[in-house]
C-alpha cells in the first residue's frame, strides 16, 4: 500500500502549525485511518503532542542532521506502514539553514514530492490573505501548495468573508479554518510550547479541538483532494534512492519502533527473535524519562534497541532507586530547570547514580543530562540547588543567554560513541550556561558550527560522557552499537578500575 503523505506549512513561526497539525492527526485518527506523524527538523516538543493525536511516535526529518539518504530512508520506512503520513513544518515555509532554503519545509517537501497544505493565520485581516497566498505559491511553483487551511478565524462571518475575497482557484484549494480560542492555545515557555509531560490540559485541548475541526474543516473534501479512501490509497509516490545513509545499511524491526506514552515505565518495540531461535540477551540500559527529561529522537532509542538493548525507564524525579541489572544509563534533554528543588531532594537516586558513575558505568548525557549530572543547578532566579555531583560543573539559567545552532563534531580521542575521530552531527539550544568548570581533562569533541565556526565541547571522565549537543544517531549509525558495545564490557556486580 502506498501512503498518502501532506506536509502541513505556516506563512510564518507561531502562524499554528503545532495546533493544525494536531486537530488534524485527531481527527483522522478519531476516523479510523493509520496515521504516521513527522516534524521536520530538531524538534522535540511537538513530537509529544503527534503521539497524543496519532498514538504514534513522531519521527524526525533534518536534513542537516540526517543527511538526503537518513531523511528519504526515515520517511519511506515509516510512511509505508500507514494510510496517511502527515508532516509538521518548521518555521515559515521557505525559511532555512542560515537564511537559505535550505532544509526548509518548502525543500523538504519538493524532494520527497510531498504536497503542502498551508496554514494562513486569518486574524486581522481579509483580502491580503489571498495576497499573502498567490505570493508563497508563486514564489517556487516546484512547490506544490495543494490546500489551505485558514486559522484563527475571528468568526464563521470572518472565515466566509476571506473565502469570498480569494480568488476561485484559491478558494477551491481551502479544506476549512480553525476558529480563535483561548481554549486551544498550547502554553509556551522558554525555548518553545510546553511539554506534554507537563501540559494537563493536553487531553481537554485535543478533545476541544476535535469537536470544533468537525464542524469547520472538510474531511471529505480534504481526503478526496488527498486521494485517500479508507484502507487504501492512491497516491502515487516518487521513487526512492536505494542504500543507506552514507552507505551505511540500517536494519529495521518487523514491529516498527515506538517509544512509551508519557511517563509509562514500559517500552514496546523492537525486534522480534524468531520462535526457532533461542532468544539473545538483551543489555539493560536506564533511560531517564520523566517531565524533566523527555528529548529523545524515537530512532535514537530504536537504534539502541536494535543493537542489543533492553531500556528501561526510570524517573530522577520520582524513583529512589535505579532500576536492577542495568549496564547502563542515557540522559536525555528536556528541563531539568523546571524541577530543580525536586530532583535534588531525591538524594538516594543521586548518590546511586554518582557512586555507579565512578564505578565506570557508562553514561552518556546531552543538555539537560549533563545539567544534571553537574554540581549545581540555578534557576532564572539564581538559586541553586544541588545536582547529582558526576562532573564538576556548575550551570546557571540565564534569559538572555541562548545558544541555538547545527553542530558537526568528531570523538577529540576514544569515548563511548566510538574511537578517536568518530564523526556526529546534532544541534544546542539552551538559555543554561556553565558559570563554573573544575574539570581538568580536555574537551570530548572538536565541533564546528553550521556556520563554520571552531569551538571545543563535552566532557569525558572514565565511562562518562556528556555534552550540550543532541545528536541524532542517524547522523552515524555506529554510535549506537560503539554505546552498547561498552555498555556490555561493563560489569554489573563488580566496579570498574
């Protein structure tokens, strides 16, 4: 079966992308139909609201991360086990890497030969939308802006209003609008929309926006203009370049990968073994996974699971011990900043996973990990509170610092993701910075920018590993089984000299 595939893209940052996308993935899922979710580049956060809607882990697609082959092999595993794919945006349709094109959504779409249906915030305005329309399709006619989806309507009178001002060929490509409401609005904070793990009334939006999309967008119109019928499709889809990523094959599992609903300590996926084989070990690898930490790329975790893991989550929040057997622990991102009194008040968890720690258990940490496993954490106010003590580091909190950029790195000398020289591709973002650094090694990566610029990052002691970069493993996919690789030579019962 051939799935149908959209790409939902904004006139601009903020225009309701996130919103959009999830009445829709509710919608169709309400209906029925198998839904794949995608974001396009490094997104973590709207990627919880897909999973909400679609029931579904969304899948990431970055061009600067993952490279023409890691974003087409992505894509067609996963679209080709569904009806319909839908696509998040990122930013405004044609905005790029470093004020280029380059890996916009507009990009993105002509190479996969995906349709786009455009979100036009309506809000104060009539007749300029149809200006604001006729100039982004016009722009890059390889582009192909197949529907319209007008948002933030003031009123019924309002949304009848515009379509009467667009032109007819216009008009026919609009699938319906979302009216503004107060009760739709997804909460921000810093560096972004809040969380799923966090947003309570996440479930009372979703249901808000399904009953409203019912009456105000067009689902027959959207799917005969889409070509879908229930349980089949016919969208014709492009031809795919054969090989892996850099040459690299990656193997996948029959069941696909998915990742746990928030906070379910239990995982599903990964391979199956078959009945006549005996079945082989799995390594047991902690992985922290609560409202403080939950940035993590789904294929991340699969290619962990693929070379040999077991994961295992466990909350620094709430859990007083680690969890049994474990080889192993990965510390995701997310906002750790948010928690600070409480995960320090968890003191057993922080002194089991130092003391595992300088037993040579190996860790490897990004971002809100390596915060974490710092001395000391300060919030926007500047109070600080004590952290797990694993690096001698101390981070504060601060508005007016924000570190956002690509970064491609290489191993500065042999580390858990594998030996001297080892390449890597990922991305920063964060207002935290390291006001206080004791450690005496030498950085973990040599790291130069997007943009071109030289810096050294990361930090290594021992079996420890841990950086401000997220990486997406499909950047290297022998990153995966470097970490598992080490993680089985650790012995469990016996420390580490």
């Amino acid at each position: 079966m051939n799935p149908t595939t959209f790409l939902i893209a904004g006139t601009h940052s903020g225009v309701g992308k996130t919103t959009v996308t999830f009445a829709l993935l509710s919608l169709l899922a309400q209906k029925g139909f198998k839904v794949q979710p995608f974001k396009i580049g490094p997104d973590f956060i709207d990627g919880g609201y897909h999973r909400l809607a679609a029931g579904k882990d969304s899948i990431n697609l970055d061009l600067w991360m993952m490279g023409w082959k890691g974003v087409e092999e992505s894509f067609r595993e996963y679209s080709n086990r569904v009806e319909v794919s839908v696509l998040e945006g990122m930013g405004a349709l044609y905005d790029g890497k470093n004020g280029t094109t380059s890996g916009s959504s507009a990009e993105i779409a002509r190479r996969l030969d995906v349709p786009v249906v455009l979100v036009v915030d309506i809000w104060g305005m009539t007749v300029t939308a149809g200006a604001v329309i006729e100039g982004l399709m016009a722009f890059d006619p390889r582009v192909k802006i197949a529907g319209i989806l007008l948002n933030r309507a003031g009123s019924r009178a309002h949304y009848e209003m515009v379509m009467k001002s667009l032109k007819p060929s216009l008009r026919r490509k609009v699938v319906g609008y979302l009216p503004r409401l107060e009760s739709f609005a997804i909460p921000e904070r810093h560096l972004g929309l809040k969380t799923i793990e966090e947003n309570e009334k996440a479930e009372k939006v979703k249901a808000a926006l399904v009953e409203v999309a019912e009456q105000t967008v067009d689902l027959d119109k959207w799917t005969r203009f889409l070509q879908v019928q229930k349980g089949k499709s016919t969208a014709a889809m492009p031809p795919f370049e054969k090989g892996g990523w850099g040459g690299i094959s990656r193997s996948r599992s029959s069941n696909g990968i998915r990742l746990t609903p928030p906070l379910s300590p239990s995982f599903r996926g990964g391979k199956d073994q078959p009945s006549s084989s005996p079945a082989i070990p799995k390594i047991r690898i902690g992985v922290a996974r609560d409202e403080a930490f939950c940035f993590y790329y789904a294929e991340n975790l699969g290619m962990l699971e693929e070379a040999g893991a077991q994961l295992v989550y466990f909350s620094p929040l709430r859990d007083r011990r680690l969890p049994p057997g474990l080889k192993g622990l990965y510390f995701g991102g997310g906002y750790p900043e948010s928690f600070p009194k409480e995960l320090a008040a968890n003191q057993g968890l922080k002194k089991e996973i130092l003391r595992r720690t300088k037993e040579g258990m190996p860790v490897y940490a990004e971002c809100g990990g390596l915060m974490y496993l710092s001395k000391s954490l300060a919030g926007f106010d500047g109070e600080a509170f004590p952290m797990v003590g694993a690096l001698p580091l101390k981070v504060k909190m601060e508005k007016n610092h924000l570190t956002i950029r690509y970064v491609e790195l290489k191993a500065a000398r042999d580390c858990l993701l594998g030996p001297q020289g080892t390449p890597a591709r990922g991305h920063e973002f964060h207002h935290s910075r390291i006001v206080s650094n004791r450690f005496k090694g030498k950085p973990a990566y040599d790291c130069v920018t997007s943009t071109g610029k030289n810096f050294t990052e990361g930090f290594q002691s021992r079996n420890l590993l841990a950086s401000y970069i997220h990486l997406h493993f499909i950047s290297n996919p022998r990153i995966a089984a470097a970490f598992m690789d080490r993680c089985e030579r650790f012995d469990v019962d016996k420390p580490q000299r």
